[in-house]
C-alpha cells in the first residue's frame, strides 16, 4: 500500500492510536474531568460554550474527545477517513447513551470534506500538520465557521518536537548499527517512558511517533509563519498551550492594539520562546533580538541535519550536527539574557555526548545514557501544542 497520508499509515499499521479502551478500561469521567479541566484553564473555553453548539471533529480516531464534546451537549460532527475507527465511535456512543448528540459520521478526510453548512466549533487534534500546504486547511476551516466561531487545533511545530525527532534518531541509528534487531526502542527508552505520567501504552507511543513517517520535519509547522496564515485568514489567537501571548506585556486595557500588531508581538515572542518550546521548560530569550535571531538559526540548522539522517541507511556521521551544536553552546555560555541558562546548556552538552557515542559506536554507552541522565530522562519538548483561533473578534 503506497503511504501517502496519515490515516494510511494507521491503517496499513492496523492501529488506532489514541484508543483507550483495548483492555476495556476506559473511563469517561475520568478523561472529561482532564479534558474539562484542560479546555477551561489553558484554553480559556468554558464547558458552556459548547452547549447546543454545532461542532465539527477531523480525525476523531476512535472518538474518547467527541464523547466529552456530546457530554457537554454538543452537536458533534465527525469526519474520520480510517474505516477502523467507526465501529469503536458507534460503540462508545452506544455504550455512553450520547447518540442524540452524533448528527453524522463522514468517511472523508480533510482535503476532501465539503458540506453547505457552518459550525460554531472545528476542532482538529493530533494530525493536521501532516495535511500539507497549511494554507488550504487554514482556508477550509475558515470557510466551515461561523462568525465569532472557534477552531481548536493541535499539531507538531518544529522546536517543540525536536526531542521527538531526535528519539526517532537515536531509534534508526541503533537499528543500523545494532547486531541486535528486537526491542531496540525498549531498551533506549523504556526507563524515559516509565519515568512520566501517561494514559497511552509504549507500543502506541512508539508507532505513533517513533515509527510514524509523518513525524518529519517536513510536516512540522513553524509557528511564525502559521500564525501570519491564520492572520490571513482572518482567525486571531484566542488562547494557546504554550501561550503564545506575552502576558508580562503591561499597558492600559483601553490603549488601541491593531491586529497586526498583535500578531508581531506574538511572534517576537514566539521567536524569543524557541528554546523554552525545544526543552519543554522555561528558556525565555529577553535580550538582544539579533541574538534571538542566531539561536533561532541553529536551531533550525540542528532540526534539519537530525531529520536528514533519518533518511540514510547507512554511515551515518554527526559531524555537521555537532559542530552547530557547538557553535550554539558558544553564543548560550556567553549570554547573560536567557533564563534557566545552566539547564539548556547541560542539555546541548549531553546531546554533544550522545552524538559522539554514537559517531564512536560505544553502543552501551549510549543505552547507559539513554537510561540513566537525568537530563535526557526528563526532557521531553512540548510537541503537540494547542492554538484556539476565533473568526472576526479580535482578543488581546
Ligand atoms: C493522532 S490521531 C488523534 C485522534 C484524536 N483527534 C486525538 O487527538 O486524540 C489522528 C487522527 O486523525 C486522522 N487523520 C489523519 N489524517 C487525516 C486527514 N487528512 N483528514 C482527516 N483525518 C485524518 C487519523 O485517522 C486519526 O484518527
């Protein structure tokens, strides 16, 4: 079968990767509490908002997230183009008496979905950055909402899932050079998977992004650059996890701010935020922006050599990666305007080690450090990030 989406790769896989149930054990209650919690807190979304509202849900997988939707008396639309997901949807719908809550369930994907009809809500979680060129998604979302409707989304950018894409390096050189071909994925990362809190089971984990081909630099969307598109589109941040707003920005709730000039600063602190995003805690840049600038450009050179190995098979050198590495660790040692400064640094270092081990060989150097520095064991990124975006309102 020729892999041309990611629905295909779930099918061709035979899994659905966000199914909670498979041992029977899913508990609604439980994951509407995080979920509730999650949409009024971070997302700024109240659970009546959603009351009566009409909703339209991409890529529900086996459906746990539009059973919270219908719970709060959503009128909830699905479109899920794997056929293996309908009948775990049609079951949980059952089994939680929700039906009056499901108006449809479409078979298409997102390119080809169309219907005469607007929503108060599109949400899309989990995927929409693999549906490419970005603009035609933003464009048709748009067009799907209603005036002051909202588009909940999330998705890989390229400096939240850089340690992602690097677990997937340390997985494909260990495969090359590895005598071994069983339980490679366990033996470099079980004790970092153990290490954290997590409903999903390692074996989804690592097909969902170890394995998956769509987790790939070429797929990860740049935040800079999304949000002109959606400023383009006439969507405007209403909220976000990580908060693309600066909220120690101080100035009179009265004074005029146009959009495009909120949408420059969220940028610049987006731009300023990149390493906070790459270690998943805060590494905020507050000095000079032409400093900003030139982390910003190695970081981007070290996300696109890591990704470029991923398709070798073989000799597989680090060189290049390390000598941006380097020359990053030289502009972080001589920088006085980054915060949590020694942590990002130990981090950069230990990645210089890694790279090193694995230019050596020292095969059980590198499970050792893979299953025992307690940096690489506790730095995750912050993959999968959240942006709500709201048609004609603009919010400051
Ligand atoms: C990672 S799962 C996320 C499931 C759920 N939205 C969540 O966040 O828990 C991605 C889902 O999107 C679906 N999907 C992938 N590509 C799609 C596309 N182009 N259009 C619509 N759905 C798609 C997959 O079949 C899968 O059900």
């Amino acid at each position: 079968m020729l892999i041309k989406t990611m629905y295909d790769y779930y099918v061709e896989a035979d899994f659905q990767p966000t199914f909670a149930n498979s041992k029977g054990d899913f508990n609604l209650k439980d994951y509407a509490a995080h979920r509730h919690d999650f949409f009024t807190s971070k997302l700024k979304l109240p659970n009546q908002l959603f009351k009566f509202s009409e909703l339209l849900e991409f890529g529900p997988d086996t459906g746990e997230n539009a059973l919270v939707f219908a719970g709060m008396e959503a009128n909830v639309t699905l479109c899920e183009p794997n056929p293996n997901c309908l009948p775990h949807i049609e079951s949980y719908f059952d089994r939680y008496q929700l039906n009056s809550y499901l108006q449809n369930i479409y078979t298409n994907d997102v390119a080809s979905f169309s219907i005469d009809k607007l929503y108060d809500f599109i949400v899309a979680e989990g995927f929409i950055y693999t549906v490419q060129p970005t603009e035609s998604w933003i464009a048709k979302f748009a067009s799907l909402l209603k005036d002051d409707g909202f588009i909940i989304i999330s998705y890989y950018d390229d400096c939240g899932s850089f340690v992602e894409l690097f677990h997937k390096l340390l997985l494909h050189y260990a495969t090359i050079s590895s005598s071994k071909n069983k339980n490679l994925a366990e033996e470099l990362f079980r004790e970092k998977w153990n290490s954290i809190n997590h409903t999903r089971s390692f074996d989804s984990w690592s097909k969902d992004v170890l394995l998956n081909p769509f987790v790939r630099y070429k797929y990860f969307l740049h935040l800079p650059l999304l949000l002109k598109s959606f400023h383009k589109q006439g969507l405007q941040t209403y909220s976000s996890w990580p908060n693309y707003q600066d909220s120690t920005r101080i100035y009179w709730h009265k004074a005029p701010v146009t959009r495009e000039q909120e949408l420059s600063y969220q940028i610049e602190h987006i731009k300023r935020s990149s390493l906070s995003y790459v270690l998943g805690k805060k590494a905020y840049m507050f000095g000079d922006m032409a400093e900003v600038t030139k982390v910003n450009e190695f970081l981007a050179n070290i996300f696109s050599f890591a990704d470029s190995k991923l398709d070798q098979n073989s000799n597989l050198v680090f060189s290049d990666m390390r000598k941006i590495i380097g020359e990053l660790l030289d502009v972080l040692r001589s920088s006085s305007s980054i915060s949590n400064i020694d942590n990002i640094i130990t981090f950069y270092e230990t990645l210089e080690i890694i790279l090193q081990h694995m230019e050596e060989n020292n095969f059980d150097e590198l499970i050792n450090i893979c299953n025992s520095n307690p940096i690489f064991l506790n730095t995750w990124g912050m993959a999968n990030q959240y942006v709500v975006l709201k048609k004609g309102v603009a919010h400051g």
